[in-house]
C-alpha cells in the first residue's frame, strides 16, 4: 500500500517544483502505471515513492509519503530497501560491479539482507524464469545486450521480494517481445504476490493492456487517474504531452471519417478495437 | 569482460582458499626480500611458483606475464647497477664509464627479487577471483565497503574503456582528427573528456542509488551465496606458511 499526502517538492537549487500537491493512494497487489511527457515529474516521484527523496535527493518537501506501512522520510534508506524496489533507465549503472556472474550479480541484495544461502538458488532461479534470464546465469553481467541487462537489473529487484516495485522506464532498451514479457512478469508479480507495482512507462500499448491503473502527470500536478481505458481515450490528453495508442488513433480517424459513431467509447486496447472495429 | 588476470581453470591452486594463496604470495616476497643470496631467492621462483603455475595449469600465461613486466626493469638494472655500482673487478670499459661484476650482480639479485613479488601476485591474480579473496577479507574483517571498491575497479574498467571509444568513435564520425602529431592528440582529448567524464558523473550517482536500492548500506549479518571453504589441512598449511615466513625473517636478523 502506497499513501501519499499533498506531496509537493522542489529540488535544492531551483525554484519550481518538480511534484505539486500530489494525492495517490495505490493499493497492495495493483499495477499502476505513471505517464507523462519528459519533465513531467514521473522519475521524482519514483524517487519520493522509494524514499530517495528525501534521503537521497534533497529540497524542500511538504506532504507525507508512507509506503510499506511506513514513513518513508523517517525510515533510513537501507530499511527501506528490502520493503521497497526500484529500478531505473539505464541498465549499466545498475550493476553492482562486483560480481562475475549474472547468478551472482541477482545474488547480491539478497546477500546484503542476510538471506540464509540455502534459500538463495530457489529465489534465485525463480526471478531468472520470471524475467527470461534462463540459460544466461553463469554469463559475466557486463556481456550482456542492453536488454538482457536490463532484465537483471528488473531480477535483481524481484529476487529481493520487495512489497513495492517502483520501476522508472524499464523497458526503454526492450525489444517489443523483451518488452511484453517484462510487463507480463511484473503483471504476474502484482497478481501472484501481491506485489504493488508502480511504472513510469511510454509504451501504452502495453500500459493499456497490463495495468490496472494510469496516473498521468503534467508538469509535475497529477492531472487524470483512473483504469486504462477510461484515462487513455480522455480527450485532452495530448494537451499534456501524452500520446495515443495506436488502436485510439485509428478509432479516432474512423470516428472522422463518419465510419463508427462519435459517441462510441474509444478502443485503448487490441481486444477492444477488434470489439470497436467489428 | 573484467581488467583482471584471472583464469578460470579446474586445478588444485585455483580450488584453494584464497587466503591460503595470498598466504603464499606474500610468504614469497617476504622470503624474497629476507633470502641474500642470488640463488636463493631464484629458487623460489622456480622450485615454489613456477611448479605451483604449471598445477594451476597456467604457467604460458604466468610466464608471458612476468617476462613483460620485469624485462623493462632489468634493461634498465643491468646498465645502471654495472656501470654505477661500486666494485673491483672490472668486465670491460666505455670512455670513462667500468662495467663491473659486482654491479651486474646487484642487478641480477635485485631482477629476481622483483621477478618472485611479481610471480607471486601473478599466481595470486591468476588462480584467484578478486571478488573470492575480497570475501575471504571480509569474514576475517576487512570492512565490506573497502572491498566493494577493490572489486568494482577492477570489473568496471573495460566498461569505461568502452565507453570511452564509443565516445571517441562518434566525434571521429564527426571530423574530429585524433590521428597525427602530439599536439592534435591532444586537442583531441579535450571532446572526449568532457562527455566520459560528465557520463561518469552520472554514473556515478545511478550507481549509489541502485546500491542503496539493494541494502548494500544496510547493517547487521551479511550472507553469500559462495561458500569459501578450507581444504583438509589448509589452516595447517597456511600457519606453517607463516612460521617460514617468521623463520626467514629471524634468520636474516641474526
């Protein structure tokens, strides 16, 4: 469970806020999806979801963040660290740099918490099949593509077990098949383990098809919330830097084109468009 | 893709606790430095590492490696220490330089002992994951954040490098000249500096917050997933490597 309270921050050294009076309650077990255009505010509250802010990052901060059952400003960063995960962009900077090999490397914050050995192999093995590391374990992390780095970095948050994800753009250097299995496992993740799974992510294709729900952020204020369908077919959402799907758009120029009725519900999804388009 | 020597091999040496092997390496250069005759200290080199390289089966590597790094000392040495040093019994003379025998055995003596400090780290980086002999350092005290930093440096390095070509490869792709004089190499440095540099920056801060993300500041027991282990006898063998090392040291003093 995620409870945030008229969240607002601005970083040391600039005057405008990066996040204004956010509200956001996200329940356990859902799969929450942030969008936004860049500059929008989705990284920082990934970072205030985590407790990077404002342990990590400072500024001026107003409003409450609890995540986990806790205060995330009055728990240390390393306590909060097996209670909530996040992963970011850029796959390199998130290898550790001290293990040899892929199995190691997903080892390692599991080592940090004190996980006993034994137990380790079985959770091992399961974050490796749940993101599609098979096979690759005994590789050196740094000689994997992009994408499959990108997946360890994703391994290496799961294995920990986490009760929050928070994940910044994770599939920016997935293919699209690397891409929809990643959604699926974290989709696994929220409905198998009651994982609560927040996402920064620009494919809404797979948004719309994954996720429970979509936050959408606009210069830093929370601006739309709701299910899938409902908050990416909103008339206004290009205003705000947000794109369409391509199921909207080509619903969109049937509705022009006097081909499908106005007043039909705009497709967000395949299955959708194939009901709208029948 | 690492910057170290390692090579994984299914050998004795390399099955050994690393704190067994860098038990090895410095009772070597401690004999070494403590040994004062000439055949002395290249009987270790080549009745203790040589033999323990050949086990490991690495011994071309080993050898390649040290051949490369002690014959720069050694043309230097030789000329030095055989026209410099003091002594009677001159070889031959250049104008009004002597070269003399004491002096070429300075050389040879002070070659060897630098031959066996290198052999030994050699074997040592060759037998020994880093990150295997930082955790044996660790359980015996060593503070964890000490290793971290012994063990990244050593894994990160090819990726810098990489990247730095990359970096290189696109302003060449862009006109920039990296190839003539010295001087246009290094103007040539000055586009390639600033964006490794801001990059690693970057890096730099991802990286503590991806490591703070995985507990590695959290205090209180830390587990591993590899289990070091002592073969049967290894504690034996490395408190009788130490009573040599202690016996050589008190010999040279007596």
């Amino acid at each position: 469970m995620i409870d945030v309270r008229g969240l607002t921050f601005t970083y040391s050294g600039t005057t405008a806020p990066a996040l204004q009076a956010i509200e956001l309650k996200i329940p356990e077990g859902q799969l929450c999806a942030v969008v936004g255009a860049n500059g929008a505010g989705k990284s920082t509250l990934c970072f205030a979801l985590s407790g990077f802010i404002p342990h990590f990052f400072h500024g001026e901060m107003h409003g409450e963040v609890s995540a986990a059952g806790r205060s995330v400003a009055g728990t240390p960063l390393a306590d909060l660290a097996g209670e909530i995960g996040l992963v970011f962009q850029n796959p390199f900077s998130q290898i550790s740099g001290a293990r040899y090999t892929v199995r190691e490397e997903i080892a390692f914050g599991l080592e940090n918490l004190g996980v006993p050995r034994a137990e380790m192999p079985g959770r091992i093995g399961e974050a490796v099949e749940l993101t599609g590391l098979s096979g690759l374990e005994e590789r050196s992390p740094y000689a994997l593509s992009g994408g499959q780095q990108q997946r360890l970095a994703i391994a290496s948050m799961i294995v920990m077990r986490p009760r929050i994800l928070v994940l910044d753009e994770p599939t920016s250097q997935l293919d699209p098949a690397g891409s929809k299995e990643v959604f699926a496992a974290l989709r696994a993740l929220a409905a198998g383990r009651n994982t609560t799974v927040v996402l920064v992510e620009h494919k809404l294709e797979w948004v719309a098809a994954f996720a429970d729900r979509v936050v959408v952020l606009a210069g830093g204020r929370l601006i739309a919330d709701g299910p899938p369908a409902q908050v990416l077919a909103a008339a206004d959402l290009e205003q705000h830097g947000v794109g369409r799907t391509r199921y909207t758009l080509a619903a969109r120029q049937a509705q022009a084109r006097r081909l499908r009725p106005p007043s039909a519900d705009l497709p967000v999804t395949l299955d959708q468009a194939r009901e709208f388009f029948r | 893709m690492t910057a170290t020597l390692f090579a994984a091999r299914p050998s004795a040496v390399h099955a050994l606790n690393p704190l067994t092997k860098l038990t090895l390496a410095i009772g070597a250069v401690v004999a070494a430095a403590a040994l004062e005759t000439l055949p002395a200290v290249l009987a270790v080199y080549l009745l203790v590492l040589v033999p323990l390289a050949a086990r490991a089966q690495v011994l071309p590597i080993f050898l390649r490696t040290c051949a490369r790094v002690v014959w720069p000392f050694a043309l230097s040495l030789f000329p030095i220490q055989g026209f410099f040093a003091e002594g009677t019994n001159v070889l031959f003379t250049l104008g009004p330089f002597s070269l003399k025998a004491e002096g070429l055995w300075i050389a040879a003596f002070l070659t060897a002992r630098l031959l066996v400090g290198l052999g030994a780290a050699t074997l040592l980086m060759l037998t020994t994951r880093p990150d295997h002999l930082m955790q044996s350092l660790v359980q015996r005290g060593l503070p964890g954040q000490l290793a971290y930093i012994v063990v990244t440096a050593l894994q990160i390095i090819p990726g810098f490098q990489a990247r730095a070509q990359a970096i290189l490869d696109s302003q060449r792709s862009r006109g920039l000249e990296t190839e003539g004089g010295l001087l246009r190499r290094v103007r040539a440095l000055a586009p390639l500096v600033s964006p490794l540099l801001l990059g690693s920056l970057m890096d730099l801060e991802e990286r503590a917050i991806a490591l703070e993300a995985r507990a590695f500041t959290r205090q209180g027991t830390k587990t591993s997933l590899t289990e070091l282990q002592d073969g049967r006898g290894e504690p034996a063998a490395r408190a009788l490597l130490i009573a040599l090392m202690l016996g050589v040291v008190a010999l040279r003093f007596v």
